[in-house]
C-alpha cells in the first residue's frame, strides 16, 4: 500500500512500495493515494496516551508544592544552551534556535517511588512550571554532567543565578523539558527523504505535524529497549520519512524530554537524508546490503542553522550576539527647519522584539512606541532621541533627529511722516520692519504691484483722497504674504464758511457760523480798524461754530474774523467785520 501525506509542501510517507520510493528520489513526484495512517506511527502514539494515562495502583503522601523562583537577581531569567556550556549561542542569528519551557517534579515526589504510574502522567499530575524560557542551539547533548556532580550546576540563566524548585535548590534532575521548533533546509542541504534518530537517557516523545496536529514518529518511554552499555541511552529511529521537497519545506516539530534523575543529560537529535540503497536495506534487511552499491548516508546531528524558531516565538533572547541599532524611519515633517508646531517619529530596530525609550530635548528617557508623537512644540530648537533595547541589552547611541521650530515671518510699520492719518500734505514717508532681521521687502501704493523696497519708503505729489500702502518681507524661504498695510487720507481743500451772524451786549459780542466740514473755531478782534487780540481757539471738530467774546467797552466799534482749520490742516478764515457794543 502507498500511503501519502501532503501538507504544506511536505510529504510524510510512511509506508510505500519500492517503485514509489525511487521516483521520489529520482525527483519524479509520487503518486497520492489517500488512505488510514500508518500503524507504525499510529502505534507509537498511541503507546505515549497510554503512557500518559497511568494511574497509580496505590496513593502516596505529598505536600501541595510551593511556586517556583528564580534565583534573587536583576537582569534576564532566560536560559541559553543549558546543556552546553554556550550561553551566548554564539555566531546565530535571532530567529534561529529551539524554545522550551520547563517544569520539575517537587522534591518530595520521586519516580522511585509512584510504584506503576508513569513518568509521562507523574509529571502531569506532581510538575510545577518555570517561568523562565529555555532555548537551544540544537540537540547534541552527550552524558553531560548535570548537577552538583562536578559538571554542569543547573539550569543558569542569563542574569548570572540558576533556576530554584520550590526547597530553593538547583534544578538538575527529575524535570521535563518542553522544545519546540522548525526544520528547513539549508543550502549544505539536499532535497529529499530524511529520517530521525533520537538517543536520551529518559523518556522523550518527538512529534511531526503530519496533519492538522501533532502525531508521533518516536516515543520513548519506559517500555522502550534500552541499550545497557551506554548509559541506559535508548536509540529509537523513525521508521516514517520526511519529504523535503524544496530548501524551503518547513517542518514544525516538538520533543518532549523526561529527565529520570540521572547524573548526566543526554538528548540528541540526528537525522539522515536517505538514498536508494538506505531504503533497500530498511526494506530488505542487512542482508541486502551485498545488492546495492555503497551509497549510505551517515547519521549525523541537526545542525543549529537548520532549526528555526517556532512561529509562537518571534526572536532568540539567546541570539543576540549583534549590537543592538536603533533607525529612525520617518519624521513628518521631515525639513529641518519648519513652521509646524508638532512632529512624529517613526523607528526601528534591527531585532523586531525590540522596546524603546524616548528623550525630546534632554528630557529623562520614557518607554515610547513607534510612531511617536509630539505637539504644541515652542518655536525654536529641539532634538529627539530614541533608544531600542533587546533582553537587556541597550542600544548605546541611540537615534537622534535635530530640528528648528522658525516663527512665521510677519511685517510691522514703525512710522510715518506725517503721523497723521488725515493730512494735507501730498508726500509721506514710511517706517516699516520684520521679525526677521535678515528680511528683504517689496512694497505696494494703492494696489500696484509690490517692488523691491527699503525702509524707509517715500512718496510724493500724492493727489487728495485715500491711499493704502503694504509692505511685504520675506526671510528664509519665507514670504509674508499678508503684509503689514497702513491707510491715510490727503486732503488740501480748505473748509468754507457757509453762513454767520452776531449779536451784542454792552461788554460782549457772540458770532456764529457754520462750515462745509468740520473744523475748529477761532475769533480775532480789535477795538476800531484793528484786529490785533485773538480769543481762545476750541479745538472741537465741528460745522456749527459759537464763540463769545467778553470784556469789552460799551458803545464802542470793534473789528473782527473767525475760522477754522480742518483735520488735514487747511485753515479758512472770514472778515474783517464791523460792530458796536451797546450803551
């Protein structure tokens, strides 16, 4: 029977007649046949539910176990290759690597002890869970010492302690390791079938997606062989294939690793890619290695380039090994100089977990995300700077975006020649200035169209009504497209004087007159022919003029004149009148 599985690009035959197997890799596709799985897989899972699903034939006493810690310490609780005497995975690459979680049984239970029950279902009834991550390079662990053994002292996390179990002691034993990753090829790697070996001292279960779970391909437990002469280690070979079709087949797998108490750890991962001669053997026997030429692959271990961080984790804390850099992407608005009171930032880092700290103009650093904003900024400098950290490690330098907020430019008048705004003159000058000292101006009389100009502007033979004058400066890059305007009238018409009377007493006169225009009111007099005494002017603007004059002698002949100036200036002025004050 052939029996295909497809998924995601990946086959995983698992039983399959000769023909089909040398089409696969000869590089001609295999016939898809859909059918049950294989006994062989199905077997070992099922063996591991079993496993799983003991039950103690007897009870035994056990005190509810108190949370786990790490050891007291500032910095990172993550694990590195605990099993290699490599915490830096040194020359990886963050988004290599194989992550586990971990969890111990308590001091008070031991596998010696739980009579039948198994190891799977004790650490699923008795297991405490750590916190801290656990992260590999690869599986390659070889009797090493673990443990207050003059090995390897425990779980040591990258702040410096080790992970404690709930007596405040060293984990090293009776723990369960749960790893995940992703296999891909790399380019040392060929195309085709491959098969797995696992070598532990305890229990493991290595599971393939095959499907829309996770089904076993090895499982070993309790049950297993074991080979005595290499301490206690069980040697278990899938006896399914994997199919990589391409470089860029991924496979998601996951290993479960018991460790029983031993002194030492081992747990390693190997894996061959097949020939036409391997699958004879496999098939015939060792016998049939007289049949077929000389082509066997060897086993070796899986390489740390070919395990891929699972999905679920998005970089190796353990992988840092570049410094940490810290972009600025974006800034809006990007010139370095503007008139926009607010600003945002956009940043990255070269690790993709990063988080990040945010400074504007010397301020204390904050946790900031990207974009960042700001707004209502003062006019003048400012500089942002922004900081990516990694797992505790700081970008040193940081970004820095440097900027000036410029105040809009604007124009003012200062003065003008008359200052006032209703004048008889035909000529003015006028003072005008910018917030900019560097401004160069055009001006505009009555709207013309601006000219190059300089302060003071003049201006002559100007005829009589309203004139409107605008200067415009304009400084880097800026132009004051409103102005500053100034509006003034020319008026050289002197006022007339439309009708008058008087009357008299014997120590007064009063005149009265009026104008076309208002303007002030003044009388000149004199005793006789001459006019040689003025009255005070009012200054009051007005077309309705009286004015009286006191003080005088009885039955006598004065002369007189009265006038005005308006608001320009122009002055008008009637007489000389004649008239006697009474007895």
């Amino acid at each position: 029977m052939n029996i295909t599985m497809n998924i995601k690009g990946i086959n995983l035959i698992l039983i399959f007649p000769m023909f089909v197997l040398m089409m696969i890799l000869s590089g001609c596709e295999a016939p898809s046949n859909s059918g049950p799985s294989s006994s062989t897989s199905a077997s070992a899972a099922q063996s591991g539910s079993q496993n799983s699903s003991q039950s103690a034939s007897g009870s035994i006493s056990t005190s509810t176990p108190t949370s786990n810690s790490t050891n007291p310490s500032t910095g990172i609780s993550n694990v590195c290759d605990p099993f290699t005497k490599d915490p830096s995975h040194a020359g990886a690459d963050p988004y290599h690597g194989i992550a586990g979680s971990l969890d111990y049984l308590p001091s008070n239970v031991s596998l010696k002890n739980l009579g039948p029950i198994g190891t799977v279902a004790a650490f699923q009834k008795y297991e405490i869970p750590v916190s801290a991550p656990v992260f590999l390079s690869e599986m390659s662990a070889k009797g090493v010492p673990f443990g207050p053994f003059g090995g390897i002292l425990g779980f040591e996390t990258q702040a410096g302690g080790y992970l404690l179990n709930n007596d405040g002691q060293n984990i090293y034993k009776d723990f369960e390791l749960h790893l995940a990753s992703q296999l891909q090829l790399t380019a040392a790697d060929k195309p085709g079938l491959y098969q797995f070996e696992v070598r532990t001292d305890g229990d493991a279960l290595l599971q393939i997606e095959s499907g829309p779970g996770f089904s076993a391909t090895i499982n070993i437990n309790e049950e297993t062989e074991r080979e005595k002469d290499n301490l206690e280690v069980a040697r278990t070979i899938s006896e399914g294939f994997v199919n990589f079709e391409n470089e860029k087949s991924v496979i998601p797998l996951k290993l479960d690793y018991y460790h029983l108490g031993r002194k030492k750890v081992t747990l390693d991962l190997k894996w061959r890619r097949l020939t036409v001669s391997d699958l004879i053997i496999d098939l015939l026997g060792p016998e049939a290695s007289d049949l077929v030429k000389a082509d066997k692959t060897e086993w070796q271990v899986v390489p740390a380039a070919n395990f891929l961080l699972p999905t679920s984790v998005a970089e190796n804390p353990c992988n840092i090994t570049a410094p940490v850099t810290t972009t600025i992407t974006q800034e809006t608005p990007s010139e370095a100089s503007t008139l926009t009171t607010s600003i945002s930032f956009s940043f990255t880092s070269n690790y993709s977990s990063a988080t990040f700290n945010c400074s504007l103009d010397g301020s204390v650093l904050a946790s900031c995300q990207s974009p960042q904003n700001y707004s209502n900024l003062a006019v003048g400098n400012h500089q942002f700077k922004v900081f990516a950290t990694v797992n505790g490690q700081s970008d040193p330098v940081g970004a820095v975006y440097t900027w000036s907020i410029t105040a809009p430019i604007s124009t003012s008048i200062l003065s003008s020649v008359p200052a006032q705004t209703v004048t008889n003159s035909t000529s003015i000058s006028i003072s005008f200035t910018s917030n900019y000292s560097n401004a160069s101006f055009t001006c505009s009389l009555d709207g013309s169209t601006p000219v190059v100009c300089t302060s003071p502007q003049s201006y002559s033979g100007l005829a009589n009504g309203t004139h409107e004058f605008i200067a415009y400066s304009s400084a880097n890059g800026q132009t004051d497209t409103v102005g500053a305007n100034y509006n003034w009238t020319i008026n050289t018409i002197p006022p007339q004087v439309l009708s008058n009377s008087n009357s008299e007493t014997s120590s007064s006169f009063t005149i009265n007159w009026t104008t076309n225009e208002p303007t002030t009111s003044f009388v000149q007099y004199g005793a006789g022919p001459t006019v040689n005494q003025s009255w005070p002017t009012d200054p009051t603007l007005v077309t309705n003029h009286t004015v009286t004059v006191t003080g005088l002698a009885a039955s006598t002949i004065y002369s007189y004149t009265f006038g005005g100036t308006d608001q320009a200036g122009n002055t008008t002025s009637s007489g000389p009148y004649r008239l006697r004050t009474s007895q």
